[in-house]
C-alpha cells in the first residue's frame, strides 16, 4: 500500500488540481466571464498551492505506519521528505505577508489588527540553532547506512531530531487558531515531526533487519558499554530522549558564548504578546482608518511624516499630520461649497484610495506617499487659504472630537 501511495501520490494531486480548476472555470465564466482555459490555470495554481501540501501532509503521515523495504521505494521517501522541506519552507515563506504577524516585540505599539512576532526577537538565534540541530539530525539519519554507524552515534542523531522536533511542537501550539492561514503555517513543522517518527522508526526496523555481526569499538570503555546496550534498536527511541537533555544543555552553553541567555530557549515563546505561549501584555494597537493618508500619517517615519498629535476618525483615535489636517480641510470646503463636486470627488477617491492605502504596508512607502502628495497639499492650503477667513483655525480643528470643535461662522 505505502509503495502504491508513493507510485500515484502526484497523479492524485493533479487530478484533484484539475477538478478545482474545472469548478473554478465555471464560477469565473458565470461571475466574472473569464476564459475556461484561465479558469482552469486558476484552478491548477489553488491546487498547487492549497491540495498539494495536504497530499504530501497526507504522504507523511501514512509512511509512518508503512514500513517500506524496497530500497527503490526508501530512496521515493526521501525524494518526497526533501521535497516537503523545500516546498515546507518556500510556502510558509509566501504566506507570511498574508498574515497580520509583524516581526516586532511586544512592547512595540502596533496599527489595527497587527500582531507581534510570535518569538522573541533577541531569542530567536537560539531557536534558529536548535531548529539548524534538528535538521542536521534528520540528514545524518537519513543519509547514512545503518549498519555502518555505531548506535551510539545513531542515538546522538536521534536526540538532535528530537530537538528540532520540540521546536516544531512549541511553534504549532504558539500560533495555531482556528484560521486557514495560520492552520496552514501549522503544516510545516507538522510536516517536520512526521518525517522525524518515520525515519526513526525506518532506522530502528533496517537495524533489526540487518542484524550486524561486527560492530564499531571505541577506546573508553564506558562508551563502549554504551555502545553494546544499545545494540537492540527499540530502545534507541527512549536513550535519544535521555540524551536529548545533555545535548541541549551543551549547545545551549555554546550559545551563551555568542550572547545568548541561558534561558533562551522558553523565553523566546513566553516573552511574547498576542500568542498562545505569550506572558506578556503588549500595549493597545492604535487604529488608523483605510485613508490611505491616515495610513501615511501612522505609518511613515517620523521625521518626515512629522505626527502632531493623536485624532479622532470615525470614533476611533487615529495619528494625524499637518498634511492629513490640511486635506480634510480642503475636503471639509468642498463639502460646503460645492457638494456635488465634492461627491464626486469622494466617490472617486473611495473607489482608488483604499486600494492604494492596502499597498502602503513599510514606512517606506508611506514616505514616498507623503512626497507624492506634497504638490496636492499646497493645492489645498492655496484654496483653503483663498476661501476661509481664518484658515489656520480650520486646519487645526481637523480630527478633534465634535464638542472640541468650534468654527468661526
């Protein structure tokens, strides 16, 4: 069964990708008036993108329970685990933009529905070295003829996957939620354990198939004590999980040279905000609305943005700007003077600002938004200034809650 699943897993997958993209053509033929043949394109793109990391979750998981024995088939298995890393690694990487998660701690005051990084920045190189442990485990393992490595070092790799594998568990269990993106970013280290269990539990059945007769000596004696005890391979599974703990602690020693705390590796899940594993309160997010100039004015660096003060849009507080200020000035006398100008106006900017605003996601950006704007703002102030008696009050008063407010009549 495992080697029928391994012969026809692509095909599967791309029969599956095909039907989506029939039902696919058809919608946008019916909505939108698309070709069948892009329909179709769509459709293989959400299959690549969406149905094949279940198949190869689906891979996984079965060969656990399968224990393959054509070395043709074994060699399919890599093939297929190497794959999932790859793809593992590329997909998590694309899907990060679609989340709400901003690579800032948690005493960093975020914008609307954003969300701390769900490690901690000054934590993070010690997460990345264990999990850099775990995979050198798993191409150790993977990669080596069994009986041509003494247990001892065979359980050594065993303890550095468990490692990589523990660190799999404490993303899974920081980030899950019931969410398609973030039960998607969940895929990957998932996808990391099951490979894990398989290949020890393929190195525990190929040693006990191969039966040595010669085996490696090593000159201390206590090592090689060591070394015959773990001849029978089913205890290899629990010595790995005993010597997981000394090989930790020494990488972990390792890393307090390099500036690494000693408690490194459970502050960087607790020291957190907005997370399942998180211990820490980050400050309330500050809303700022879909204009895109709002987006400008919290967004942008401060020196060339220049905030003034907090506002009020639409009940919600929000950063204004004297540029912002000045626009809702302008805005404010058309409103006045000429509505149905002004209605068209505000229709027009309601169909292409907020679009424009979802672009604007760096300071950067909004630095460049803010120069754009620079020739319409003294277009603005010029009106402002051509038509209100006192103009400076105006802008002022811009974004102050409405019993605040007192223009001159």
């Amino acid at each position: 069964m495992w080697e029928k699943l391994l012969k026809h897993s692509i095909l599967l997958s791309v029969l599956t990708s095909v039907i989506l993209g029939v039902i696919a053509a058809f919608i946008t033929m019916v909505n939108v008036g698309d070709s069948l043949l892009g329909g179709i394109a769509a459709g293989l793109i959400l299959g690549i993108a969406v149905i094949y990391p279940l198949v190869l979750t689906l891979i996984n998981l079965t060969a656990i329970f399968f224990g393959c024995v054509n070395p043709q088939y074994i060699r399919k298995g890599k093939h297929f685990e190497w794959l999932t890393l790859l793809l593992g690694m590329l997909y998590s990487l694309l899907l990060f933009p679609f989340t709400d998660i901003n690579f800032a701690d948690w005493t960093v005051t975020l914008y609307n529905t954003q969300k701390h990084t769900p490690i901690w920045t000054e934590g993070a190189p010690t997460i990345l070295i264990l999990a850099a442990v775990g995979i050198l485990g798993y191409l150790f393992l993977s990669c080596s003829r069994i009986a041509k490595v003494p247990p001892l070092i065979t359980v050594l790799e065993i303890a550095a996957m468990y490692i990589g594998m523990v660190q799999c568990i404490l993303w899974i269990i920081q980030i899950i939620r019931w969410d398609v993106i973030y039960l998607y970013l969940c895929l990957f280290p998932l996808n990391c354990i099951l490979i894990g269990i398989k290949v020890i539990r393929l190195k525990v059945l190929e040693w006990q198939r191969e039966h040595p007769d010669q085996m490696k000596c090593f000159k201390n004696r206590h090592i090689q004590w060591l070394n015959e005890k773990l001849r029978r391979s089913a205890v290899w599974p629990a010595a790995a999980f005993l010597l997981m703990w000394p090989l930790l602690g020494i990488i972990i020693c390792i890393l307090l040279l390099f500036g690494q705390q000693p408690d490194s590796a459970i502050r960087a899940w607790t020291e957190t905000s907005d997370w399942n594993l998180s211990l820490q309160t980050a400050p309330q997010n500050i809303y700022y609305d879909e204009h895109y100039l709002c987006t400008v004015a919290a967004g942008g660096h401060r020196k060339v943005v220049k905030p003034i003060r907090m506002g009020v849009r639409h009940g919600h507080p929000v950063i204004v700007n004297r540029q912002l200020c000045v626009a809702n000035a302008f805005e404010q006398i058309l409103e006045e003077r000429v509505p149905d100008l002004h209605r068209r106006i505000r229709n027009f900017y309601d169909r292409y600002g907020f679009p424009i605003a979802k672009l604007i996601r760096s300071p950067y950006a909004a630095d460049v938004v803010y120069f754009i704007m620079k020739p319409l703002e003294w277009v603005f102030l010029l009106v402002i200034y051509a038509t209100d008696v006192k103009p400076e009050n105006r802008i002022a008063v811009q974004y102050l809650p409405k019993n605040y407010v007192s223009l001159p009549s």
